[in-house]
C-alpha cells in the first residue's frame, strides 16, 4: 500500500522534532511493508488549528488526487490538537476510502477521535492556563511583561537558585529624557502632530526605528494604548488587559479587551519616569482630547438618513481634494479645470502639450501648454487682501451669517425650552418616578437636546467660517510664494497641490485685435475662498 507521511511541530526552537517524527513513520512503514509515496511536513506551527497550514493543505490536495492510499503520522496530536479539526481531516479521510494511522495507535476509528481529540484540546488549554499563570506570578514578583519598551533596557540577571530573572528592566535615562519632554509638552497643550515633528526635525529615533507618528503616543482610547497612557512611566505595571483567542473559522489570533476589574496593577517605583502630578495632567487632557472623537461616534445617532448622505458627499469630495498627487506624475495645475470661455467647455489635452476645446472653430484650440501656463500663472498671482475681504463682506455671505446668527438664537432658547420642560416634570413627579413612561420621555427630551447641542455646534463653526480671518496678510504671503515656486517649475508637487485645492475653475476667454487681426487670450481664475482661508483657523 502507497501512503504519505505527515509531520509536524509547534516552534522552531524544535529542530529535529519534524525529522524524527519522519524517521519513526519510516520505520512504521518498513515494519508493515508499505511503500512511502510522499511526505507533507509543517515546521514550527502550532497545532491547534488546521487552518493556514501548508503542509497538511497540499495533503489534502494530493489524498483528493489519488496519490496515495493511506496517512500515517507519529500521534493524532501531530495532525491537530483540535477536536473540531481532528475529526473533520478523519472524515474526510474516510470519505475518500484512506485509512489514517499513528505509530503510537495503529489504524484510528471513531473511539480515538474522541478520546484523543479531547485529551489532546485538553492538553492545549492546560498549557495555556499554565504560561497565563506563570506570566501572573512574574508580574507580581516585581517583573514587567513583553518585550523591548520604550525608556528602559532589559536586564540579564540570575535569582539565588541561579534561574534568569524574567522582566527584569532599568530606566534608559537618554530615552527616559525624551519621554518627560513629551509628556510636558503634551500637558502644555501642544498638538500631538507638532510634538512628532519637533522629534523627527531633532533626527530622534521613534521606538521602532522610525520617524514618530501621533499614533504612537496616544495609541487607541478604546484599548488605553500608546505612551502617554504607559503607566508603567508613573511606576506602575499593569498586565491582563488582554486575552487572545484564536477564531475558529479562519484561525487567526485575535487579541479582546478583559474587564477593568481584571486588569493587575503592580508598582514598582524604582522604574519611575513621570511624576505624579505630570501623569495625571496629561490622563484628563486625553480624556478632554477625545471629546471631539467621541462627539463623532454620537453625531450618526442622531443625524437623518438626508444628513448622512449629505456628509457623506461633503467628506468625499474633500478626501478628493486633498489627497495627495504621487511623485511619479505631477499633474498640472489647470488639470480638469480649464474651460472655453466662448462656449463654457472644458478644455482637454489633444496631444503632447496641446490642448482644444472640442467646439470645431473655436479660438481656443491647438493651445499650447507654454502659452496656458503662462496665462494661468498670471490670473492666480491676482489674488490680494482686498479681494478676500471683498468676498466676505459681499451681500451673499452677510446673508448666510445672518441665518447663522438666527438659527443660533433660536436654537439657544428651544434648548432652554426642553430643559425647563424636564425641570417640570421633575418638580411635579419627584426624582424618584421609575414608570416606563417617564423613563421615555425623559429619554426622548435627552436626545432632543443631544441634537439641539449638535446644530448649535454645526451652525457655530459655520459662522466662524463666514468670518474675515485674523490671519489674511499671511494667506496671501504663503499664496504669493506658492506662485513663485510655480513660475521657477509649474510642475512642483509641492505647489500644484494647494494651490489646484484652492481653485474652481480656470476660464480662458478670446478676444479678435482688428488693428493686428490677431485673437487675444486671456484667463480668470475662480478662487474658493473657503478652502483658501480654511488653513488660517487650523
């Protein structure tokens, strides 16, 4: 009888493990006088699931093209430690009319696939109840789980039984220097972005190696990550936050918050960087940070399917105009922008820097890119603090921040309304009413006014957007040198990209000179001035 050979061991700390599980199936062969006709092997993979393991999959493949007639294996733990999966491989063994069999019990039937299985799973959980435990017990002997952190240096030590000391550490006081900066910036108020630059311009090494990124210092609100949530800087290690299960489709190691009141937290005072007062300074100002996050998250409960649909437009046509043009082609500036005065079409590139406008006949055809940049270049470059001014002082926008102003004050005073509302009830009823039907009102009246505060917000930020920037001089400045970066190379990323946010469209209108008998170009640019002094309330 043809069979295949199936090994397998679970870390690569086992080097021999896999050939000597070989071994003993070829000698099982040679003692039953059965002809090897393959051997599928997995290294340094963990057993408890068969999923994502190459070596049992091209088994699998081969056993459905008939290349051989039985599998033999060292143990059933070899195959898998899991009982759902044991069982699956022995059924489909079974279908395909290919006994299964170890050297440790010969040919398997039903009666090993429970037994086995179940002491194998078994086996699996104890050992890991055993390495949680083990890890516990270190934890509170004064030792600080995983590995490298960033502030502090491992420690190779041996306890008086001559047994290494596991996660044993000592402060790095050069990176310890760099973690107090941080936290004091942080607790000044300074945005997590410019702390990130300040590191990266003085060429200091994030903890990975890299440039440093806001992510890595505030980490996730939902799983308290990130280092300036690190408590073990304030001289306490906390462990058990997390446990990790392994799915059980697809077998991926997935990591679930436990309970707060699961969580261990041991001092160790000797390993302080953080002071007290810093510490908790910099904890509330995360907390009051997060406010707009959490704001975000509550907005979608009480915004209709309309205003869902609106923001969702609004947010893509944003990401469109803000995302970034690859260094592999730089755009021009007028690109998807140009239009025919004459005939209001836009205009297109025909061939190598020429563009037409696709009315035949028209003046505004065979133009070439020389000749548009130039006149792109000077309607952009008219742009001054009057012109600004000028729009926000226009009866339009006087319009629109008058119907803020109003819906502010009439928003104000129904959010006054619903409260007084509530007091009424309250005064009338007692604080102790528990019926259903006030739980509902009371309820229905906290949405309400949930939604009032969130249009009193929207309308707020729309007003301070109608408003004349503090900062008008330094927007036409930085706009005036993005205009002379585009007249030394019209292609520079670097300038294309605000400056192609900043404009609606480019018009190229024709003029016929009877003296010359010649037709004249010339372009206006339409600004969005929105988006031009949106930076300044950054």
């Amino acid at each position: 009888m043809h069979v295949a050979i199936y090994a397998r061991h679970s870390t690569d700390k086992q080097e021999t493990s896999t050939q000597d599980q070989i071994r003993r199936c070829r000698e099982y062969c040679s003692i039953k006088g059965y002809q090897v006709a393959d051997v599928f092997f997995d290294e340094g993979i963990s057993g408890s699931h068969i999923a994502n393991r190459p070596g049992i999959g091209s088994l699998l493949v081969a056993a459905l093209n008939g290349r051989f007639e039985g599998v033999v294996a060292e143990d059933l733990s070899r195959i898998s430690r899991d009982q759902a999966d044991t069982a699956n491989f022995f059924k489909k063994m079974m279908f395909l009319g290919l006994p299964v069999e170890t050297v440790t019990d010969g040919v398997i039937n039903e009666l090993h696939i429970g037994l086995k299985s179940t002491m194998n799973a078994l086996y699996l959980k104890d050992l890991s109840d055993k390495t949680h435990r083990g890890v516990i017990a270190a934890v509170l002997r004064g030792g600080v789980p995983g590995g490298q952190l960033y502030g502090y240096d491992l420690v190779h030590a041996l306890d008086e039984l001559g047994e290494p000391i596991r996660g044993k550490r000592k402060i790095n006081e050069e990176q310890a220097e760099i973690i107090r900066e941080i936290f004091e910036y942080y607790a000044e108020g300074r945005k997590l972005k410019h702390i990130c630059d300040d590191l990266n311009r003085r060429g200091i090494d994030s903890p990975k190696g890299g440039k440093w990124a806001p992510s890595s210092l505030v980490g996730s609100f939902v799983r308290q990550t990130g280092m300036l949530r690190q408590t073990l800087y304030n001289g306490v290690v906390t462990f058990n936050k997390m446990q990790y299960r392994k799915h059980p489709e697809n077998g991926k190691r997935l990591s679930i918050m436990r309970p707060e009141k699961e969580w261990i937290t041991v001092p160790i005072p000797e390993l302080t960087i953080i002071d007290d007062e810093t510490f908790t300074k910099v904890q509330k100002a995360l907390d009051e940070r997060s406010s707009k996050h959490l704001q975000r998250k509550m907005i979608p409960t009480v915004m209709t399917e309309e205003e869902k649909r609106e923001t969702s437009i609004r947010r893509s046509k944003e990401w469109r105009r803000k995302q970034a043009v690859t260094k592999k082609r730089a755009n021009a500036v007028f690109g998807g922008k140009l239009y025919c005065g004459e005939h209001n079409q836009k205009i297109t590139a025909t061939y190598a820097k020429h563009y037409s406008c696709p009315v035949k006949g028209c003046a505004n055809r065979n133009l070439h890119y020389d000749e548009i940049i130039k006149l792109v270049l000077d309607a952009i470059a008219d742009l001054d603090e009057a012109k600004i001014i000028e729009h926000f002082e226009s009866e339009e926008i006087q319009q629109v921040r008058t119907h803020h102003a109003r819906e502010i004050e009439r928003l104000n005073q129904h959010l006054e309304d619903l409260r007084a509302s509530i007091n009424k009830v309250i005064d009338a009823l007692g604080r102790d009413a528990r019926s259903t039907e006030i739980r509902a009102f009371f309820d229905d009246k906290a949405e309400q006014i949930q939604r009032t505060k969130l249009d009193i917000a929207h309308h707020k930020r729309d007003l301070a957007d109608c408003a004349i920037p503090k900062k008008l001089q330094n927007i036409v400045q930085q706009h005036q040198r993005l205009v002379t970066r585009l007249s030394l190379w019209s292609r520079d990323p670097e300038a294309v990209i605000p400056v192609r946010q900043i404009i609606e469209r480019f018009t190229i209108d024709i003029n016929w000179e009877e003296e010359n008998q010649v037709w004249h170009h010339q372009c206006e640019a339409t600004f969005d001035l929105a988006a031009l002094t949106a930076t300044a309330r950054l």
